[in-house]
C-alpha cells in the first residue's frame, strides 16, 4: 500500500489552483456533456465507503441517459478484486489500492493489470459522541486505543480519564467501533494508526461505515473511525496528530496540504485493456464522475473532490481527454 507520506507529499504539491484554506471545487472543472450512444447495464462491487457516493453518481448519471442500469453493491474493498476479475463486475471501488497479490491474480487471467481510478479524497475521522469534550489524539495515542500490539510504544489506553478527561468520563472505559476485515478502511486504519499490529479483541467490528457512526452515536463513551463522508450530527470528528504533535482537522484544506495525516485517495478500479479504448458506457461513466457534476456529487456525499490535476491525469491515463 502506498505510504501515507508520499501520498500526501504528492497531494500537497498537486495544489495549483486552489488557496489553503479554500473549499470549493476548482474553477477549471467543466460540467458534463451528454453524448449519444451510451446504454447498457453497469454493476459495481466493492467499497463500503464509497457505496452512497457511487449510488449517488449513479442516479446522477442515469438522469442523463435513462435507458442506462446500474447496479451498486457495497460490502468491503476486499469484495472488489474477485469481482472484477471474475467479470461479474465493471467497475471495483475501492478504499485502499489494490494489493499485490490481488494485482496478480487478475494479471494472470487478462495478462495485464487492473486500471486504478483516482475519484475522491477523504479524510479518515476519528468520531466520538457529539457530547463528548475530547478534542484531539495523535496517531500513537490511537494505536494504544485500538491495538493490543501497540508497536509505536504507546501504553494500553482504556478509559477516557487516561486521555485527560474527567468526571464522569474519568473512569469510564472507551467503547470501540470499527470496520470488518473485509473493508480497505480496517486495513488503512490498522497500517497508518496502529503501524499494522492487531487490533483489540474487544473492537466491536461493523459491516458498514454508517454502522460504524450509529454505534458511537448511541454510546456516550464510545469511538469509532470511518470516511468522513459518513459524519452525521450526532457525532464529532476530533483532531488527529500526526508525528509533528499538532492537531488538525479533518477537513479539505488539511486534505490537500497534507497536514491531516489519515488522509487518502479513493479509487474505483477498472479492467482496460491497454491497447483497446473503453467502451462508451463504461468511459463516460467514469468522464462523468471527473467533471465538475462528478466533482458536486463527491462534495454533496461529504467527501473531497479530488485536486484538478489529479483528475487530468486519471482522464488521460483511461484516454478519455
């Protein structure tokens, strides 16, 4: 998996356009222009995370070409490779980049590699209860939370009070929520916050991002970790320190600077053969989601739209510019 260093590194840089602090899409996106002859059926498998956004582009997308059928299912990143390779998908989101070794099976069968998407960027928030005073953790107070490896030396944390809280938080122990094995966010979390030990027994592990949200919703002293994309207003998303010790939000000028240091692409994953142009369905499906109506869509879901040059190069990668 790509280090989170480079990626922000290279995020950083790729901001030509836009200030720091700016929120808006970028200026040199063009809306969307409907062509003819696109119809067909699509169906897409993989990323929890992306499931609402994808079925968000999805209607988006239809709305333009009615006779179109899409078909979206959201049940883990891990879900998307087999799919893909398998041909019961066109289109594989993902949360996290594709493995080697998922990268090699689908090589073996096609005889070349799966074509990574760059769509969205998120932050991964860290969510407490809406009333809950804490205000920011850093990524080795995280892994003594969640892990029972705890390889960056963090001490085991198990109540609120070890993390400054007091009264009737002092003595109360912390409720974790997280992901199932399946899904890219469980293993990005588990590489960037807890340096890929394992996580605690007591982690009670949620088919979905939303479930992840409803749980620490419900529970005073709970925490949990999802896309950002999944905030509702029962929760908050605290500030996370990185190794420099200064917190910062989840949010898109922290995104883009890199100053956020869970933060990530998402990708939708794509079999093209390199000597043959995708088909028009599959193409302008994916036109769609990098033009400035894609780009709403991924701002109106909570999650950040991806930086312009970014988007030039994934359009150019599929030889759609």
């Amino acid at each position: 998996m790509k280090r989170i260093g480079t990626f922000l590194g290279a995020l950083a840089v790729s901001i030509t356009a836009t200030s720091a602090f700016a929120i808006d899409i970028d200026s040199r996106y063009q809306p969307y222009q409907p062509t003819t002859g696109v119809s067909g059926s699509l169906k897409s498998i993989g990323s929890d995370t992306l499931n609402n956004l994808m079925t968000l582009w999805s209607e988006d997308f239809r709305a333009k070409y009615p006779t179109v059928k899409i078909e979206v299912e959201g049940k883990g990143s891990s879900t998307a490779p087999p799919a893909l390779i398998a041909g019961t998908s066109q289109f594989g989101p993902m949360s996290r980049p594709m493995k080697a070794a998922e990268i090699d099976s689908f090589e073996q069968k096609y005889g070349y590699k799966p074509t990574a998407v760059r769509v969205a960027v998120d932050t991964l928030a860290i969510f407490v209860h809406k009333d809950n005073p804490l205000s920011c953790l850093s990524l080795t107070q995280l892994d003594g939370i969640f892990s029972k490896s705890r390889l960056s030396g963090s001490p085991a944390i198990t109540t609120w009070g070890q993390l400054g809280l007091t009264g009737e938080w002092a003595g109360k122990p912390i409720s974790l929520f997280g992901r199932n094995s399946a899904s890219g966010t469980y293993g990005y979390f588990k590489e960037v916050a807890m340096v890929n030990g394992d996580y605690l027994d007591t982690v009670k592990e949620q088919p979905g991002s939303s479930a992840v949200v409803q749980g620490v919703a419900a529970d005073k002293f709970a925490m949990g970790y999802s896309g950002i994309g999944y905030k509702t207003a029962d929760v908050k998303a605290i500030q996370v320190a990185g190794r420099d010790g200064q917190c910062q939000e989840a949010n898109q000028a922290n995104a883009y600077t890199g100053a956020y240091p869970i933060t990530r692409f998402l990708y939708i994953y794509v079999n093209k053969n390199p000597s043959t142009p995708l088909d028009p369905l599959r193409g302008e499906f994916l036109r769609y989601l990098l033009s400035l109506d894609g780009q709403k869509d991924t701002s109106k879901d909570g999650y950040f739209p991806m930086p312009y040059v970014f988007a030039q190069q994934e359009l150019g990668k599929l030889g759609l510019k």
